[in-house]
C-alpha cells in the first residue's frame, strides 16, 4: 500500500517547537474531494499521513504537501528579511506537488518599512506578494501559541491537500484512459498499463477507499484474462521457482521493479495481483471472498503449471493453503456467526487440501509407500507398506516446515496429524462431522500404513455408530478398523465389523464383497463359541410340509452373504402358548447346508416331538462354526404363526372313561420299544398314582404308565383309586424308535364323573321305584335299564344335569339287579363327526389333515346342539357331511341335517370365490348314530401351500327364518331417530327460531324467553308430530339407503375405505333430503308459527294438516320449496355423521382404551356430531330461511341465497344457531346411535333365541 506524506522543510529550526500540536492534530478527517475517474464527490473519512523533515520522501510513497517553515521578526534586518523572503520564493518555485509556506511567529506579524501617510505592511503581506497573487493563498501565518491560528493553518492544509489528490487522480485517470483507448493496438504493454492503474489503486488505498482500490485490481484481473495469447508476450516466462508463498507481503520481492521492467514471470504476476486483491478485501473484513479468491489462484496456478515438477506444485499448493490458514486465523473477527462458520469452514477445506498435498509429497520423498494414493482398498494398504520410493526425489523445498517434515517419517508424522487435527477441529467447528471423520479416518490410515494398529482403532471406534446402517464414509472407516481388529487378534469384534459390512455390500466392489463373505467363514471359526443377533439374513416365507414323513416346515432364507455359505446347522425354535412358564418348545433343525445368496430354501424337520397345534415361529438359528447367528422372527407388533400335526409315525393314543377305570388305547404306526405315559386331569393333577390297579405287564412309575414293548394296537384298562377331574386333559408320552427317543403331547376332553347315578326304593312288597339321575354336564340318554334282567323301555328323551327318568317295576324278595345302558350326547356327536371327516378326507387324499379336521368341526359343532329339537326327531334321521375340495388346497366341510332340509328350513352353504374351480367332492350319510342340530355351524376350513389355516369363518344356519335382519335394523334405526328427537326437539325449535331472526337481539337466552311466554313448557314442543314424520321418513330413508350402499360398495374382504363409505353417506343423504323435504317445511313452519305476528300466523293443527294446505294454497311443488339447500345439507349431513360415526368408532376400537360397549359409542358419535354440526351450518341456515320465506320469497337458489346473506349480514350469519345447532344436534347423534346400538342388540338377541343362534 502507498504510504502519504507530508514534507516539511525546516531551516529554522522551528519544527521542535510545533511538532507536538502539528502531529496531534493529525490523521486528517471527513475530507470530501472529487477524485478518480468518474469525478464524483467521495467522502473520506480519515487520512493518515507521516511527517518527513529535511528528508526526502521515499519512492514508493507520495507527498501530499510541501510545507516550508519561515521565520521572521522586526528586529531582523532588511537584508535579512529580504534574503529569507528570496529563498521563500525560490523553494515554491521548485515544488511540483502542492506547497504551502507558514510563517511562524510569536504574535501579529512584523511590520516592514517607512510609514507612508500612516500605512505600514506586514511580513505576511510582503511574502504574498514576492510569492505572486495567484500563490498567494498557499502562504498562511501561525501563531503557534493561539488555537485560532492552528484551526486556520489546517483548514489551508486541508484544502490543499484536496486540490493534491484531485489533481493527482485527474492526470492519473487521464493516463489510464489513453492506455486503455490503446489496448488494441500493436506494441501496447499490459505491464505498464498496470502499474499506471495500480498508483491510482495505491492512492485508493491510501485514502482507505477499499472497494475503489480493489475494482482497479479486478478490472487489471479482467484485462488479463480476456487477452489470453498476448500473455506470453507480457511476461518473460511461467517462472514458478518459489514454493513457499506469503500472499499479504507483496513486498517480498521487487514486483513493483520487475513490472515496470517487463522482467516479471508470470507466476509471480498471479502472486501479486491476488496479494494485493486479498490485503484489501482483509482491510474491509469480506473473509469469505478472501478465501475464494484463494482458491481461485490455487486452481488457476496449479492447471497452468504444466512444465513445473509435481514436487513443486505440491510444495506450493501445501505452502499456499497453510498461508490462507494463517490469514484467516490472523484476522480480528466480529462476534458473527455465520462469518466464524464460514472462515471455519474454508479453514478445513484448505487444510483438507494440505493434507492431500502431504500425500503426495510423502509418497515422492520415501515417507510413504509407493502408490498410497491409489490405494482405495484399505486391506491393500498393508500390503506395499514397506515398498518406499527406493530413489527419493528430494528437490530443494522453501518451506522450512515442508523441508524439515520430508526429512523423516517422525516429523512427517507429526505435521500430518497436526494438519488432520486441525481440519478436523474445523469442520466440527462448522457442523460438518462427516468430514471431520474423513480426517479422522486419514489419520487411522497413516496409522495403519505405520502398523501402529492400536492407535488406529482407537482413532477409528468413536466414528463408526455403533447401531443402524451404514453410509459410504462409515463403510470406508469400517474396513480400515476392521483391518486393524484382525491384525490385533480381536476375532469378535473384527466378526461385528465384516457383518455390518456385507449388510452395506452395495457401497463395496465385488472384490470386496467376496473378500469379506470368505473372511465371514473363516472368523466364525476363529471366535469362542458365541450368539449373536444379525441382520445379514432375513427369514421370508414360511410353510408347513404335511406330505413330510416327519414334522416338516420349509423356510426361506434371504442372505445378505454375497457368496455361498456353507452352515452346519439351520433351525427354528416354534413356541405354543402365550404364558412363559407353560410354553412348549419345538426345535426343527437341519444339517449341513449352504445358502446361497439371495433366498434359500431350508426344510427343517424333527421327529423327536409330536404335538398338534398353532405354533408361533420365534426365531431362527443360523449355526456357522462357533458362531450362532439368532434371527427373530415374532415380535410384539408382528408374530408368525405355522400349525402343526401329529408326527406322521406316532402313536394314536386314546383315552376313555369307565366306571371307576380309564382305558388307554394305543396304536403304534411303527414299532414302539417303551413308553412312558403321563395323564394329567383340568386340575393338572395326575391321573396314575401308585395305588392305580394295572394289568400284568404293565406298571405306574412316578406317576407314569410304563409300557414295553408295543408293536401292535393295545388296550390297557387302568383302575383308578380317586376320580379325576372331568373336562381337558393333557397327554405326555416318551416313547423310544429304534433307540430314539421321542415325546408326544395331546389333549382332549373325557368326562370321568358317573354320568348316571341309580337309586332304587321299594313301594310295597313286590314293587319297586327306579331313578336314572344325570350326574353329568353333557347330556345323557338312557338306551336300556335293566331290573332283575328284565329289560324295561328305554327313555325317549336327553337328560340334563339334575333331570331324572323314574320307572316302577316288579321286584321280588330283598335285593335286585339293576343295570343301565346309556349313551351321552356329545359321545354320539364326536363319533359321528370322527368317522364321517376321516372318511371324506381319506376320499379327498387329505389324511394328514384327519385329526386337525376332526377336533376343529367338533368344537364348532358342540356347542350348536340343540336338544329340544333331538327329542322331536326320529332316531334313523342322519346326518349329512360334505366335503369339498378347492383349487389351491382348499377344504371346504359342511355339516347339515337332512331332517331340517325336509322341514323346509334354509341351508346355507358357504359361498366361494368364482375363479375357484372344484377338483372334487364327497358326500356321506351316516345314519347309525341319532343326531339332529337345529342350528348347525358351516365351518369353512382352509389349506394354503400345503397347510390348513385355523383362522375359520363359520356362519350359522337357522332352521326358520321368520324376518329379514336387513330390514330390522332399518326399522331400528328408525326407531332410535324418533327416540332422540323427543329429547333434542326443543333445541330445534330454539334453533330455527333463531336462524330466521334478523338484526340483532336475537340471543338465545332472548329466544328461549320468548318461547315460554308464548306457550310455556309446551311451547317447546310446538311441530312435534311433523319432527316424528321428518324422522319417519327422512332418517328411515337415509339409513336404509347407507346400509344398502355400504354392502353393495364393499371389498370382497368385506373392508370398506373411507372414501367409499363418504360417498355412500352422500349419496345416501340426497335420498334421504328429498324423501323429507316436505315434512321439514312443515316443521319448520310449526316451529318458527309462534315467532309471526297473529296475522301472518299458519296455524297448522299437525303435520298431515300441514302437507294439505300447503298443497292448497301453493300446490304440489310447494312441498319441495327448499328442497336443494335440504338437500344438500342432509347430503353433508349423513356423509358427515355416518361416515363419521363408523371412521371414529373403528379408530377408538383401535385403541387400548375402548371396547365394544356404551362409552365407544358416546365418544364416536360426540365426534361425528361436532363434524356434521360444522359442516352444515351455513346450508342449515340458508335452508331455514327459503323454507319460512313462503310464497314471496327473494331467494332464488342456493347460491343466490347464501351471496344475499353474506352480503347482507356477515359471513358469520351462515353460523347463526350453531351453539344450539351443536346442542340440539350432538345428543340427537349421541342418543340416536345409542339407541340403535341398543335396538339393533335387542333385535338380534330375539332373533337368535327365536331361531336357537349363539353368537360368539
């Protein structure tokens, strides 16, 4: 920057005593001038100046004033006075730049010369005038002890320095212009034209006029660049031979000399002119264009340095970033925060650029292996750290830091992490933490290329999160850790590290990929035998194999390995039952497998347990030598369940009750060699004990029934020495095949008590009275009584608990032999059903499926029995079963007694989808066994890939059917609308009193007052009978078409979307609108009549009266005065409060909170009144008021109306009467759903005792 000066010349020796006050009053300020090109006045602020005395000014600086110090009194000596008045002139005559001359005096100025008629001259006025009239102003006088005088001395000083500066920045402009006229021209010299601008730049500059000084920098960087093939012309050469650059001291060599040379090298050119450019946008704190500008020069420099050496550019690219580091970090910054983030910021990427630059130089000088920068796998890293440039290419290097780093790999070091560091520190410092750990991670790097392992695991552990996936940079970080982890011995943390890596295989090349699979295998081998949770497979499809000589599930594996992996064992552990202390576990294994990337295959199979049921899939275990790899497969949101049969080869066993004594009936399908039998009651009680009475051969062992060797059916009656529990009990079994030994577990319900207790009492001599008393639950028929073998009739009914048949004999003498032959119902029922399933799946080639088929029929069919109706039939009626089967194994089983088809009674067969196609069928009657159902269940079982599904649809046929249920519920809705408007018609009538009110004044405690003066308590009744009619017709309307809507509308899955069910609502509503409009006009006419003056009042006697003399006076057309705003409210209105009602009931059942009962159905229909009430208020209004304008009416329609009433009285009248809108209309939703709900449940009660349903 050029410094200003100003020179004084003192020969008095006058300076020592005004220098104090001179320099204090220095820098100049508020100076205003029209300098530099465009002559516009400029505002400076302040002018610093140095003071030179009796020395000349330096040559890179400029004078702005010549001052000469004088020194004159009276008692000097003409001579003398005329020789210092001489010399005055002389100097003045010899200044080019701006001068001024000061006589410096104690007082007033010394008079010269003769009085002449009284007229004397002073000393100031004689110098003027030996200086010339037209100087005569660049001559001032200072009495330097008088402050005035000073004030004066400086405002000379000041204006003369103005009229330096402008005249300077004329010629100076001047000059650039001509140059610049002359660009074009032949022989024109871009050096010279540069240094011309840049005194304009530097005078700027001086004056702190930064941003001028700076756009002649930037119009001298724009020349430049435009006139691209005359640069090698300008400069002698590229001359890069300096690598070691401080951009702020331009003075660092003699640019200024070698431009006006023309002997400048076109680097140091770029140098300068970006040196010069950045010390002025540092002097205006523009940090964030300082760093740009930087990395403009770097990029230029480095693309044009195509001759240098890369050491050099290296070195210099190094050299320059550390320099802008410095820069920034020197900078005094304002407490801003964005410009902190930003200098932190271009901190780290400078720095971030050094380092990079450190690579290369590492690699050319030794200090790192060759090729380190084209190592992007770092498992390669290691592999060439020992491979040093064997001739390091040591050129001499400016930089003493650069210098003394490339002398060893401890300094090299050093500089490296400190260079990381510091980017690292940035980067954090400006929020970047994913480029922070690209720091981080070049310092593991060299850590690793050292082989200091330990240093760079600790370096690498906190950047890697610990959970989740990972991203490009966490996969880079992962391998270099993982390298480390595996030369350290850490088998198990480096297993984490290779499995978090295959399941971000898409961020590595196949290479990779296949590296880390066979590293996968061999580390399982290396770990201590241990478990772990994986995410590198995935459990997909899972299906029961039922054709399968074992219990067999097949599962589909999806592995993330890239390569095949060899597992030595796959299995899955299948959970039953939801308490954790009664869980039962099976474990379905298999051996020696290899899964292939992608999805696999897996048939797991056992045949050490036999237990049929649901069995939720927990998870599944992946065995990979000494590592377990456990996948979850259920968890609390989601849960996969499979169900399974009986093992194929085990033993049915058979339980039935005697008399005091259980038989156990066992068929082995293969060879048994022992057995062990457990039998426990509901009570989870024992049923053997050792006081049991067992047959020869056979034993009870801690309460087991041991059994030997049994290849063929068995049957073993055990007597028992208390009587078990009756209901569910449960069956455990060991047994040993061929040395294997297996378990089996089952339950069934058997019935211990004595179901029929005798009694006998003796009438007279040969009389005797005979009671058969059921002592069961189930019911119990008597086939045969027997007295003194005498067979008596048998009872031609079913006996309930409690109920006894009596029968009077002939007994002779003292004792007699009583005996009973009975059946009970649910024995009769379960063979039946037994046989007739057995038969139609083995006709069906369904057997696998016999016993599951069987148990899940009877359950749905107990508890369908009817008794009553068993009585009245015939014991030969039977009972038909069909059996279907479908395409894409599916089972269809339907149980109908042919005595209901013959009543007349409605069967009811399960419908199916019509693309499925029957592959067959069978029918069989099985008429040994009575058994007749009034209501008998259709269940519906359904096999998907091989598996029946347990989760059944079952629908119910009545034997009469004496209504429709449809039309039922549409009758109880209506109903339920005509109950809750007896509550909510008061606050209707408040309503449209309200809405047809005009101005002000009409408040609804005003309105309610009125009302009860008119009619008192009945007065709020007023139009009752047409509020019964608009219900009768509109709601009953509305309702019917909804329900009808909402089944026709319906996905084959019975759901219904939210949008469909608004359209039906909608559709539903402009029904029900248009089949109650004429019972609304008379009820808001009714309700609003007592509101009319006397003469204008209609005076309908009831509703009926009403529809006839509106049809009188305004005929048929008149009942649907209003009809669109009706319309369109009640459209709104159902599809609102419908639609509503069941989208927040299904939302509330979705909750914790709610079940199905009185508070789910307030809540939901609170809710949907708040919703209807909002959305038909303003066409509620409009309604009202067409329907009471009567024949003059000034609305025309909808539209019009509600434009004429917004217009009229504000937006907010469409809101009129929404405060008893809401009251009147949230207890009408809320008593009407009530009441439907409660209808709806009474009807269905009715209906299901009328024709013997049970609900579930």
């Amino acid at each position: 920057m050029e410094r200003l000066w100003f020179s004084i010349t003192d020969e008095f020796g006058l300076w020592s005593q005004i220098s104090f006050e001179f320099e204090a009053r220095l820098p100049l300020r508020n100076l205003i001038w029209k300098g530099g090109i465009t002559q516009t006045a400029q505002f400076v602020s302040q002018l610093n100046a140095h003071v030179v005395v009796n020395e000349p000014v330096p040559e890179d600086a400029t004078s702005l004033l010549h001052i000469y110090l004088v020194a004159l009194n009276d008692s000097e000596s003409d001579t003398r006075k005329a020789e210092v008045r001489a010399r005055a002139k002389a100097w003045s005559i010899r200044q080019k730049s701006p001068w001024l001359i000061v006589l410096v005096t104690n007082s007033e100025p010394p008079t010269q010369g003769p009085k002449f008629l009284n007229m004397r001259t002073t000393l100031l006025d004689r110098l003027r005038s030996d200086i010339g009239r037209k100087d005569s102003d660049h001559v001032v006088h200072l009495q330097h002890k008088q402050v005035e005088s000073w004030n004066a001395l400086f405002l000379a000083i000041r204006d003369q320095t103005v009229q330096g500066l402008e005249a300077r920045t004329s010629v100076l402009g001047d000059e650039i212009r001509r140059m610049d006229a002359n660009r074009m021209l032949p022989g024109w010299n871009y050096c010279k034209f540069f240094v011309t601008k840049e005194r304009l730049a530097d005078l700027y500059a001086a004056l702190e006029l930064w941003d001028a000084a700076l756009a002649q920098y930037d119009e001298l960087e724009a020349v430049y660049e435009q006139l691209p093939q005359a640069q090698s012309a300008w400069f002698t050469e590229f001359g890069a031979s300096d690598d070691f650059t401080d951009l702020l001291n331009v003075h660092k060599k003699p640019y200024r000399q070698q431009l006006a040379r023309n002997t400048i090298t076109q680097f140091d050119f770029c140098v300068y002119l970006c040196g010069q450019q950045l010390r002025l946008l540092v002097e205006m704190k523009r940090y964030a264009e300082v760093v740009q500008r930087a990395q403009r020069l770097i990029d230029g420099l480095g693309a044009k340095m195509h001759n240098v050496s890369p050491m050099f550019r290296a070195a210099w690219t190094y050299s320059t970033c550390m320099n802008v580091v410095e820069i920034c970090e020197g900078v005094q910054l304002a407490q801003d925060d964005a410009t902190v983030r930003v200098l932190a910021v271009a901190k780290a990427e400078f720095l971030a650029s050094a380092r990079r630059q450190l690579d290369v130089l590492g690699t050319m000088c030794g200090r790192l292996p060759a090729g380190y920068l084209k190592r992007s796998n770092t498992r390669e890293l290691t592999q060439d750290s020992e491979s040093r440039a064997s001739e390091p290419n040591l050129e001499p290097i400016s930089n003493p830091v650069l210098a003394e780093a490339l002398a060893s790999d401890a300094r090299f070091d050093q500089v490296y992490v400190r260079t990381c560091e510091q980017a690292t520190q940035y980067y954090l410092d400006s929020g970047r933490k994913r480029f922070a750990q690209v720091m981080q991670g070049d310092i593991a790097q060299l850590h690793i290329c050292r082989e200091r392992w330990a240093n760079a695991i600790r370096v690498l552990r906190p950047l890697i999160p610990e959970t989740g996936d990972l991203n490009v940079m966490d996969v880079h970080l992962a391998e270099q850790q993982a390298v480390c982890e595996r030369r350290l011995g850490h088998t198990t943390t480096c297993l984490l590290l290779v499995q978090r890596l295959i399941s971000s295989a898409r961020f590595l090349d196949s290479s990779a990929q296949s590296s880390y699979a066979n590293m996968l295998e061999e580390l399982a081998h290396e770990v201590p035998v241990s478990q772990y949770s994986t995410v590198l497979f995935r459990v997909g499809d899972i299906a029961v194999d039922y054709d399968s000589e074992s219990i067999a599930v097949n599962i589909h594996v999806q592995s993330d390995v890239p390569a095949a992996l060899d597992v030595q064992r796959v299995e899955a552990v299948l959970v039953a039952g939801d308490n954790d202390a009664q869980q039962l576990e099976i474990v379905v294994d298999a051996h020696n497998v290899t899964l292939e990337p992608g999805s696999t295959r897996v048939a797991l199979t056992t045949d050490s347990v036999s237990c049929a049921g649901r069995f939720e899939v927990q998870s599944v275990h992946i065995f990979v030598g000494n590592v377990e790899f456990r996948i979850p497969v259920s968890n609390a949101n989601y849960r996969r369940f499979v169900r399974l049969n009986a093992h194929p080869a085990a033993p049915i066993i058979e339980l039935r009750a005697c008399a005091n004594s259980l038989v156990v009936n066992i068929q082995p399908l293969v060879p048994i060699d022992s057995m062990r039998l457990w039998v426990h009651d509901a009570q989870s009680q024992s049923v053997f004990d050792d006081q049991c009475m067992v047959p020869e051969g056979y034993r009870v062992e801690d309460e087991a029934l041991v059994v030997e060797a049994v290849e063929s059916s068995a049957s073993v009656e055990i007597g028992l020495a208390r009587n078990p529990a009756s209901g569910s009990i449960t069956v455990y079994a060991e047994y040993a095949v061929d040395g294997d030994l297996r378990m089996l577990l089952d339950t069934d319900d058997i019935e211990f008590a004595m179901p029929v207790v005798l009694t006998a009492r003796k009438l007279s001599t040969h009389t005797l009275l005979v009671r058969a008393q059921c002592s069961a639950l189930a019911p119990v028929r008597v086939l045969e009584l027997c007295v003194c073998d005498v067979s008596i009739e048998p009872v031609a009914r079913f006996l309930q608990y409690g109920e006894s048949a009596t029968t009077v004999c002939e007994a002779e003498g003292d004792k007699a032999a009583i005996s009973v032959r009975f059946t009970m119902l649910m024995d009769a029922v379960r063979m039946c059903v037994y046989e007739l399933v057995a038969k139609a799946a083995s006709a069906l080639k369904l057997d696998a499926h016999t016993r599951y088929v069987q148990r899940v029929v009877l359950a749905h069919v107990r508890p369908g029995t009817d008794i009553d109706v068993w009585s009245r039939l015939y014991e030969e009626t039977p009972f038909v079963v069909r059996v279907q089967a479908l395409c894409g194994k599916r089972l269809r089983v339907s149980l109908v007694s042919s005595q209901c088809m013959v009543a007349g009674a409605a069967t009811q067969q399960v419908t199916i989808a019509q693309d499925a196609e029957s592959m067959g069928s069978c029918e069989l009657r099985f008429g040994l066994v009575p058994l007749v159902v009034g209501f008998v269940p259709v269940p519906e079982i359904i096999c998907h890939e091989g598996g029946l599904d347990d989760q059944c649809e079952w629908t119910r046929v009545p034997t009469q059917v004496t209504s429709s249920p449809s039309l039922c519920v549409v009758q109880n809705k209506r109903f339920a609308a005509c109950a809750a408007n007896f509550f909510t018609h008061p606050l209707d009538l408040l309503k449209v009193r309200q809405q047809t009110m005009k101005g002000t004044g009409n408040g609804l405690v005003h309105v309610v007052r009125g009302v009860f003066a008119e009619g008192g308590m009945l007065g709020f009744y007023n139009g009752m009978s047409a509020a019964v009619l608009r219900q009768m017709t509109y709601s009953m309307a509305r309702f019917a078409t909804y329900e009808e809507l909402k089944k026709r509308m319906s996905r084959e899955d019975g759901s219904l979307p939210f949008y469909r069910m608004a359209a039906a609502g909608i559709v539903a509503g402009a029904v029900g609108g248009i089949c109650g409009t004429p019972a609304d006009i008379v009820l808001v006419r009714l309700q609003n009549d007592g509101s009319l003056p006397l003469a204008q009042r209609r005076n309908y006697k009831h509703a009926i009266d009403g529809l006839v003399q509106i049809t009188r006076s305004e005929g048929p057309r008149g009942l649907f005065k209003g009809a669109v705003p009706n319309v369109s409210r009640a459209m709104l209105m159902t599809g609102a409060q419908l639609c509503s009602y069941d989208a927040f009931k299904d939302l509330l059942l979705s909750t914790p909170y709610f079940t199905n009962g009185l508070a789910l159905h307030f809540s939901a229909s609170l809710l949907s009144g708040f919703v209807a009430t909002t959305i038909t208020s303003p066409f509620d209004v409009v309604k009202t008021r067409v329907m009471n304008a009567g024949p003059t009416s000034p609305y025309r329609s909808l539209l019009q109306a509600m434009v004429l009433i917004v217009r009229e009285e504000g937006v907010r009248a469409l809101y009129k009467g929404w405060t008893p809108s809401f009251v009147r209309m949230a207890p009408q939703t809320v008593l009407t759903f009530i009441f439907l709900e409660q209808f709806r449940g009474l009807y269905w009660n009715s209906y299901a005792r009328h024709n013997c349903v049970k609900f579930e």
